[in-house]
C-alpha cells in the first residue's frame, strides 16, 4: 500500500508510473453482481443483517464447496466477513494469547505476521525456497510445532511466491496437527489461480478432520470485487462460534447489499471468472521468459496466484542494495511501482503483479531493462 500511495504522489505529478504494486485485478466486478448489489440497493436492502451474514450466501458457499470439494460444511458453518483479511484477523484474535505461536510457510503474506502479533502471539516462520518452486512441504512445518502452537497457517496458493502444498502434503500436515488438537486454518484465496498442478484444498479434508480445519477464501480476487470487502471462513463451530461474537463487536455484519452482488456472482460469474483466469495464465506466459531476460533478475514460473517473484540480488548495486532501496530506485528512476521482497521476509526478491495488461507489462519490462542495463554499461 506504501508503494502504491506513492505512485499516486507520482501520477498526481504527471508522471507516467507502470503499477506492478496492488495485488489487485484490472478487471471490472462481474455485471452480475454488479447489477444484484444495484437492485438490492433500491429494493431496501440496506439494514443490518446477521453478524455472520445472510443465511442466502452462507448456503450458497456452502453449496458451492460441497459441489467442488465434497466438503460437508452447511450454511452454519461458514462466517462472510468484511474481506478474508478480517476474517484472518477475528481467527487470529479468537485463537491467539500471550505466549501462543502460529507456524506458517515464508514468504508470506504481510498481513499474516501483523495480525498474529496484534493478537499477542508469535508467528514461526518455516522457509520455503525459490530452487523448489516455493512449495510448502509438511514436514517443516509439522517440526515447527510446539506446545506453544495455537494454529498452522498455510496460503496456497501463496502470496507473494505463488508457491503451493501438493494433496499429500496438505493431509500429513492436517493429520499430524489433528493428533496434537491443533487448528489448520487454510487461506484459500488464490485458490482458482492455478497454471501448475492442482489447487490442494483443506475442504477435501473437512468430513475426515472436522474439529481442526478451517478455510478461508474471499471473492476479492476470484471475482474481481476488492472493494466489495466480502470473504468468509469454514470451519467447526467450536472455533467460528468465538470467531462471530468478535465480529458482532467490531463489524456487526458485512455490507448488507454487497452480499447480494456476492450471492450473484457465486451463482451466475463463472463464465467472467473463466474468461479472467485464462487472460492471467497469458499474462503469465508472456511476462515470465521476459523477467528473465532482464539484467540481473532471475524467475521461475509461480504455480499459482498472480505474482511473479524473482531474484534480483544481481542487479543490486551501490546506492540500491536490499529489496526496499531497489523498489524505490525502480519507482524514482525508471517509473515502475513493484513491492519490495523484505515485506514478505525475502530481501532479495521483488514482487511484480501480473492484474493488469500485457501492454503495460511490457511497458514495465522495458523500463526496467533500460534501467539495468543501462547501469551495466
Ligand atoms: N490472503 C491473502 C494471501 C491475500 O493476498 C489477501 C489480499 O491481498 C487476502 C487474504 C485478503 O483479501 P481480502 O481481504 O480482500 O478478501
């Protein structure tokens, strides 16, 4: 969000800034829900509604997963939030005190080691490498464990590294933890950007390990509706029950009409979303041979997500060494807005979005090769 505030500052300026920044989809919400939150608005839908959401939606998820994953789940059990992030966050404080501990797969997600420490609790960070793909492997993680752990944490697949956990991995981890009594909690986010393999999901595992799984999904970025705020989380009651009672103190419920669009989008935006994942895996295609060509960085393809995350420790020099000086000499010096590695815990990679146009990500590349080659020469 730094990042993006201050291509903003820069754009406000006059200055042309190619924006590799927001994980965030170029593409327009799905007309559908589009059209259902507008209806839903001059129709009065505008009360507040149940902490935890529609009953309407909440069925419709649970449908949705059953059909995809033959996941047991009923409209009960699943809580719509105000994005995944809250979601995440009321997990984090349902389940986190003073002296707790959450394992997770790094590089990860900003947001995951804030919002862990904001509940009070550590998070244990278990390396994934870029040799391998980032793949998240169980036996790490099942290492990590301790009787300190209050939960594993696991976001395949991942962002920044597009990393992912293969079906085998996902059951030894979930079993192992299951024979601890310790929670599983799955960020499922990206769960329809795939390009390698196939999306292992924690629901699959729902019927055999009830009590210790939990999954975590939004329609942020499946559908394009970042804005919308709407995510949700599965999972025994045992763990969303504690996990609603905080989000009736902090949000009452997510957004009453937006829920509609939601509810349309589940039903009727597959074609949109079909239409969006195929523009993803060409972008995909044409930008990772590109990267590669570029002075100094080195990338391989992400299994999954819309990020590209190479190294680019070669092309560091006097005056932009580390992840975070790099950023801002690619931001001030050649106009291309990327987040910088250390965010994620990896100093030496950049994370360039791939949610937006071939055109600009070959404005972007080129920019970049300009500027590092140029400082070759
Ligand atoms: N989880 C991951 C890994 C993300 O990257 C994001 C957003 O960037 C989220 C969860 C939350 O998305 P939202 O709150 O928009 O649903």
């Amino acid at each position: 969000m730094k990042v993006t505030r201050r291509a903003t500052e820069l754009r406000a300026r006059g200055v042309d800034v190619v924006d590799f920044g927001a994980g965030e989809p170029d593409f327009s919400s799905p007309a559908v829900a589009v059209e259902a939150a507008r209806r839903a608005l001059a129709d009065g839908f505008t009360k507040y509604t149940p902490s935890s959401g529609i009953p309407k939606l909440r069925e419709a998820l649970a449908e949705r997963y059953h059909r995809d994953y033959g996941s047991p789940w009923q409209g009960g059990d699943v809580l719509v939030s105000v994005g995944g992030k809250a979601a995440l966050f009321e997990l984090a404080l349902a389940l986190c005190d003073e002296g707790g501990e959450v394992v997770l797969p790094s590089p990860c997600w900003v947001s995951f080691p804030e919002q862990i420490r904001l509940a009070g609790a550590e998070p244990v960070l278990v390396p994934t490498a870029p040799e391998d793909g980032f793949r998240i492997h169980a036996e790490p993680l099942i290492e990590a464990l301790s009787d300190r752990t209050r939960a594993v944490l696991v976001n395949s697949p991942s962002n920044p590294s597009g990393g992912m956990i293969e079906a085998a991995d996902l059951r030894r981890l979930v079993a192992a933890c299951a024979e601890r009594g310790v929670l599983v909690i799955a960020d499922e986010t990206y769960e329809r950007f795939v390009y390698e393999g196939a999306h292992a999901s924690v629901a699959t595992l729902a019927s055999e390990f009830p009590e210790t799984v939990v999954l975590v999904g939004s329609f942020s970025k499946t559908y394009a509706m970042t804005g919308w705020r709407l995510g949700y989380a599965f999972g025994p009651r045992s763990v969303l029950g504690p996990v609603a009672d905080i989000q009736s103190h902090v949000t009452s419920n997510p957004t009453s009409f937006a829920m509609m669009g939601a509810l349309a989008a589940l039903r009727e935006a597959e074609p949109d979303v079909v239409r969006m994942i195929a523009a993803y895996r060409e972008r995909r295609e044409f930008l990772i041979p590109r990267l590669n060509e570029v002075p100094g960085f080195s990338c391989r393809p992400p299994s999954g997500a819309f990020y590209a995350f190479p190294h680019v420790a070669e092309a560091f020099e006097e005056g932009r060494r580390g992840s975070v000086a790099f950023a801002e000499a690619l931001l001030e010096e050649a106009a291309v807005a990327v987040v910088p590695g250390a965010a994620f815990g990896a100093d030496d990679h950049i994370r360039i979005s791939f949610a937006c146009s071939t055109e600009t990500l070959e404005k972007g590349l080129a920019r970049m090769s300009e500027l590092l080659a140029g400082a070759r020469a």
